[in-house]
C-alpha cells in the first residue's frame, strides 16, 4: 500500500496537465496517434464533456498519474491509466488501480492494450486481467485478400 495516494477527479483546469500526461502515455506505449499537445487538450475536454471522467493519482500534492474511464459503457471501460515515468516501479500502478476499482464499485473492468506492448501486458495480467479478444485492423491500400481484381 502507497501511504497518501489519494484520487480526485479531474477538472477543466486540469485539461493541459492531462494532456500532458496523455502525450506521454502515447510516447511510452509507442502508440501510432500523432495528436499534438492542443489537439489532445480538445479530445480529452470533448471526452470529459460526455461520458468520460478523469481521474488524478495524487500524493502530497504531487500528480502520480492518471485514469480516464467511460462510465457509458458496461462494463466500465479504462481508456487511459498512466503511472508517472519517474514513479513505475515502485508500487503506485497497483495500489492506484486498486484504489479507483474501490472507489467506482466495480469488479469488472475492460481495457485495451497495444500488442506490441509486453510490460504493459504484464502489468495488466498481474492485476489478474485475462485477455477476451483480439482487436484487429488492416492499414493497406492493398486490395483485400480474395477480392476480384478489375480488368481493363
């Protein structure tokens, strides 16, 4: 246990700091989104405008991380949990998840992680996470296997 970490929602003045810590997410999860800081601010606002709540991880006034969660979908669904780079490795992910599973009454919980991403999978799965599908895409201009091809 993480002695004072404590939770508050995030709030329209938090928007940049957010934002920030979304980029760094972004950066560290070798994600393909090129969103700069200012568009990341406006989706993040958009978001917490609709169905989406912000969480802070915070420790004697110190920002330890983030959780983004849709309360629209059921199960909950956990867009973002980001850890401070300079805090991982040091109990805080865990204790946090912890403590925001606690605070929205839930047991049940989805998220998505990138395939490429080993430590966060980890992490996920030592938290007792099962993997349920496998979300795919195709990016080819390629024609699609099996498609006829148009003649002259």
């Amino acid at each position: 246990m993480i002695e004072g970490l404590s939770i508050r929602i995030g709030l329209d003045d938090d928007l940049d700091l957010l934002a920030a810590l979304n980029k760094q997410l972004i950066e560290d999860e070798k994600h393909d989104n090129k969103m700069d800081q200012n568009q990341l601010k406006d989706r993040m606002g958009a978001w917490i405008d609709a169905s989406y709540t912000a969480y802070l991880f915070e420790q004697n006034g110190e920002v330890k991380g983030y959780a983004l969660v849709d309360h629209a979908r059921g199960p909950l669904y956990l867009r973002h949990f980001f850890i401070c780079r300079h805090c991982r490795r040091g109990g805080y992910g865990k204790a946090a998840f912890r403590q925001l599973t606690e605070l929205l009454s839930t047991s049940i919980i989805d998220i998505e992680v990138m395939e490429w991403n080993e430590t966060s999978r980890r992490f996920w799965a030592s938290l007792g996470f099962k993997e349920r599908s496998v979300y795919m895409r195709l990016e080819s201009n390629h024609h699609i296997k099996g498609e006829a091809q148009h003649g002259s």
